[in-house]
C-alpha cells in the first residue's frame, strides 16, 4: 500500500511538528545541559516552518487519507492561532524552566507532540482522528503536568488530570462506539447523513449525544465537568497551566464545534437545550467561585472555566438557528477564543515570572504594591486583566461584543443580558488584583517581596500578548473576516 | 462468530455485555480510591467500548469498526504506561496512591 503524495503534502505542518518533537527527544541526551536551550529554538523554528505551511491551505476544502482528515480554512484557523501560542509557551518557557532551574529538553518534544494532537483534532473529519488527536495532545498533557518531578504538587496535578482526562475519554470512546453502530462509520458526514435519513428519535443517539457532550465538556472545562481545572491549573508548572489553558481548551472548541456542527448538526435543537443549561452553569459557577479565590493560578482557573461559559454562548446560537446567524455565531466563537488565547497567555506568563526568592507568588496578596515595586508588570497585568473583564477598548470587549450581538441577532437576548451580568460580577475579582496591585501596600514585616524576573524571551511574550490584546481590541476586523472565512465551512 | 451471514448471537447481548462492563468501570473510578484500581476500571470503560466496536463491525459488516479497535487498544496501552509512570511519581513524592489523601491542591 502507498500513500498519494498530495495526501502526505496536504499533512506536511503535522509531519513537520511530529518530526521535530522526535528529533527533539534524540537530541535531548546528547545535549549538554547548558545548551537545552537550542531546542527551543529549534522548536521554534519548526513551527515558523508550519505557520508558512498552513498560511498556504487557507483555502479550498480538500479531504486526504480515504476522508479521515479535512484541510480547510476552518481547520487553519485553528492551527494558526496554536502555532503562535504554542510559540509565545515556547518562549515563555524558556524563561520559566530557568527560573524553576528545570533542564529538561524533552519538554520541548512533548509540547510539540502534544500539539501535533491538537493539530489532528482540529483538522478530523472523522472521529477516529479526532479522537487520536485528542488523546496525544492529552498524554502529553499529563506528562508535562507532572514535569517538576520533585514538587509532589506538579505530580499531584498530574494524577488528577491523568485520572479524570482517562476517565473522560472512555467516556467520549463510549459515545463514538454507539454513534459508530448508528451509522456504520465514525466518518463526520456519513453520521450526519445518517441522522438525516434516519431520523433524531433513536434512543441509542441521544445517549452518544450526551455521552460525547460529556466528554468534551471535560476537555473544555465546563461545569459540571470542571473539578479537575483549578488543582491542574494551579498544580502544574505555570508554562504547561498557560498552554493548558490557552492550547488545549482551543482544539478542544475546534474540534468539539467540529463534531457537534458537522456531525450532529441534525439534532442541534437537542444539543443547543443541553448546552445551554451547561453554558449557564459554567458562567455562573465559574464567576461566583472566582470571587473567593485567594490564589491567583485558581482564579485564572475558574476565570478560564467562565470563558468557556460566554464562548459556549455562540455554540448555542450556532445550534438553535441556521444560515449566516449560526455562521456568525460560530465566528464569534473562533474570535472569541483567539482574543482569550491572548489575554489568558499573557497573564499567567506574568504570573509564572512574578516570583519571591525562586518561588513563584502564587497568592493575590503578594501582589501588594507591586505597582510601586514593578510598575511596567503592574500596568501589564492591568491590561490583560481589563481584558479579561472585558472592558473596552480590549480586544476581551471586542469578544464578549460579538459573542452577545451573535445572541441577540439569534433571539437569545435573554442569554446576552445573563452573560452581561455575570460579566459584571467577574470585573469585581479582575479589578480587585488591579486595586491589590496599585493601592494597597505590602505587608511592612517581610523583607523580600515579589519582583518580576525579566529576561528578553519573556519581554517578547508579554509585549506580543498585549499587542494581541490592544491591537485586536483596536482592530478587529482583520481576525474577524479570518472567523467569518473560517466558520461556514462547518455545515 | 459469525457463521456465515448472520449472527450466531444477537446484537442486542452484545450491547448489554458491553454497557454492563462499561458501567462497572464508570462505578470503579467514581467509587473507588486506588489509583491504580481506578486506571483498572478505565480499561474496563475502553474494553466496553472495543466490544461495542467488534459487535457493531460484524453487524454491518464494516471492517472499520475493528480498525478502530486496533487505535482504541494502543492508545489504552499509552493511556497506562503513561498512567503507571505518574502513580510511581507520585507514590516517591507522597507515599500515597490513594485520591482522598492527594490533598496538597486546594488551598
């Protein structure tokens, strides 16, 4: 058996990333430990190498491997947005794993592993390759939770991401088998027609519907399947928590939007009651319980759970209407999580690199008088956190204001006005770090507070985050022509 | 088996077996505190799945239901070496595999 070459061209960004993270292992023992750094760059340069690869399959629909895998502009979207925060974790890292004085190469290799599973996710067309995706980008994920080997907190959140992860996915196995003995085949489309031909009644749909909703819910941190979010998020190493965060919950959308769209789209009148009854648990559960955070890595986590919450806004106007204003509001979704990716990234990048005598401030209340002590951090993290709470002119504004025109358009202005008071409620705990930061002073009976461990590699993280976050609330128009090219595919 | 085109057992028991065990392992993991016993009961949830997959291949007679039998157990197989290494890193750092005692998180 030989495989067409345009098949293997048309998956050269994933071979390209693949290779590289094999590369990386091999090279890895060879190295010494003071040149571990040449394999960040190297990684680095593989994904410059798939940003050109992918920037040429913006258009055109073409389906490779006997229909497993769909190159379009959606599933390049998708992979664009990763490669540049893949790239921004990179680099944060760099500065991060010397900072935890963590030498190990291989943590490169797995974050390209792991995104070559996000790259599948995103880019299946049939639920075998999104389901492989999905368990290499969270193998990889459990590992490099677990990466501080000596802090039985890293490890602690390992385990907890590896059992609810495994657990969730034989979930989402479950869910394909019985879609598999409804259709005969886990292809997207041959689903699709099957629940056209044969109707939405069968009980044995209904069960992989929920079965399915169960397992991505996981994946993308919804309540009631969040649990694992804040001890993950606040265990782990803060790089793996930004690229968790920002990454994982990505591809998790795309590829989950994928599914449920394009698959499932017969049943989205279901799918949109189900999701909307999660959708208002996650942002009311996610806001409420963010108030009460002491640490901020577990505020970012139920900040992070809320997100997903406004996001799955426009998950629910895609399902209850059709045409342009389910179009819109997939778009919505794509540009919603493109301006999160930024703000999130820079936000944990500063919390990561903040530390107290080679300890990371993990506490709201180390950031006392930070805007004394660091005042270019304290303006920074104003910014992300502004965004955060979506306050204009951010780009966190510009997401919410497309998320909830797309609801209001869709006859879901009751679902807008809900989101819009909860958006309120989260601007008390975003802009109680920012009062923390800029009026109250430290506590006099410590001597060494939190500064800021600066290093070129980080400036450029944090300076392209806030570009992300101050350009794209400037200008949105370039990213949402991207979105609005991107989401009709889906249908 | 199959003895020539149909089945020699329905479909239906098949489903049964295969819910029964998947059952038995979503009970395992939300009732059980052994990490390992947990990890047990996930493989319980995919092999549940892959009886699905068989009965359903030869159902249809598509063949692309035991090809994804094949990915599920390779991944089951990743899905444990992964597991097993994080349960010996954790038992180093904790002397403890038991979820209930893994509570340094949360604060």
């Amino acid at each position: 058996m030989t495989i067409p070459v345009q098949d293997l061209l048309a998956i050269l960004p994933e071979l390209v990333v693949i290779g590289t993270a094999c590369l990386i292992l091999v090279l890895d023992p060879i190295l010494a430990a003071s040149k571990k750094d040449l394999l960040a760059w190297l990684t680095l340069a593989a994904l410059a190498v798939c940003l050109g690869l992918t920037s040429s399959q913006m258009t055109g629909r073409i389906f490779v491997f006997s229909d497993l895998v769909v190159i379009d502009a959606y599933a390049s979207f998708w992979k664009l947005l990763l490669y540049i925060v893949t790239g921004l974790t990179v680099l944060l890292s760099l500065a991060y794993l010397k900072a935890e004085r963590l030498n190990i190469g291989e943590y490169y290799g797995f974050i390209l592993l792991s995104l070559a599973g996000m790259m599948v996710m995103v880019s299946g067309a049939d639920l075998l390759t999104i389901y492989l995706g999905t368990e290499l980008m969270s193998l990889s994920l459990y590992v490099m939770a677990g990466l501080k080997r000596t802090d039985a907190r890293s490890l602690e959140a390992s385990a907890k991401y590896f059992v609810l992860g495994a657990f969730s996915s034989g979930i989402l196995l479950y869910g394909i088998s019985l879609l598999f003995g409804l259709a005969g085949s886990t292809r997207l489309s041959v689903i699709a027609d099957a629940i056209a031909t044969q109707g939405t009644g069968h009980p044995l749909l209904s069960l992989a519907l929920v079965l399915l909703a169960v397992g991505f819910g996981f994946k993308l941190a919804v309540v009631p399947f969040h649990m694992w979010t804040p001890d993950v998020y606040q265990g782990a190493p803060t790089s793996v928590t930004a690229f968790m965060a920002v990454a994982s919950k990505a591809a998790s959308f795309g590829a989950f939007l994928r599914v449920f769209v394009e698959g499932l789209g017969g049943v989205s009148a279901d799918w949109s009651i189900l999701f909307t009854v999660i959708c208002l648990a996650t942002l009311a559960l996610g806001n409420l319980v963010a108030i009460v955070q002491t640490n901020i890595k577990r505020m970012l986590a139920y900040s992070s759970i809320a997100h997903a919450g406004y996001a799955l806004i426009g998950v629910v106007v895609a399902g209850r209407q059709g045409g342009a204003t389910a179009s819109t509001g997939l778009a919505s979704v794509l540009l919603y999580i493109a301006v999160y990716s930024f703000m999130t990234l820079g936000a944990f990048a500063l919390v990561g690199m903040l530390r107290k005598e080679g300890q990371e401030s993990e506490t709201i209340e180390e950031y006392a008088g930070l805007a004394k002590r660091e005042p270019l951090a304290a303006f920074f993290m104003l910014v992300f956190l502004v965004s955060l709470a979506g306050i204009p002119p951010t780009a966190g504004f510009i997401g919410k204001f497309y998320i909830f025109m797309a609801a209001v358009n869709g006859g879901m202005a009751w679902l807008a006005v809900v989101a819009v008071i909860f958006a309120a409620i989260s601007a008390f705990y975003y802009l109680r770090i920012v009062m923390v930061m800029y009026m109250r002073e430290p506590d006099g009976s410590t001597q060494s507070q939190s500064r800021l461990e600066t290093s070129p590699a980080l400036s450029f993280v944090l300076a392209c985050a806030l570009a992300g976050v101050v350009l794209l609330g400037l200008f949105p128009d370039s990213l949402w022509s991207l979105a609005t090219h991107a989401a009709p595919l889906l249908k | 088996m199959t003895i020539g085109n149909t089945m020699a057992v329905p479909l239906s028991y098949y489903l049964i077996l295969s819910a029964f065990v998947f059952l038995t392992g979503v009970v395992g993991v939300l009732i059980r505190r052994n990490l390992i016993v947990i990890l047990l009961s996930v493989e319980l949830m995919l092999n549940a799945t892959n009886i699905n997959f068989v009965a359903f291949s030869e159902y249809f007679h598509q063949v692309a239901g035991q090809v994804f039998v094949f990915f599920a157990l390779t991944v089951a197989a990743a899905e444990v070496a992964v597991g097993l290494a994080i349960i010996i890193a954790l038992h180093r750092a904790q002397s403890t595999i038991y979820v209930d005692e893994l509570n340094l998180l949360k604060r």
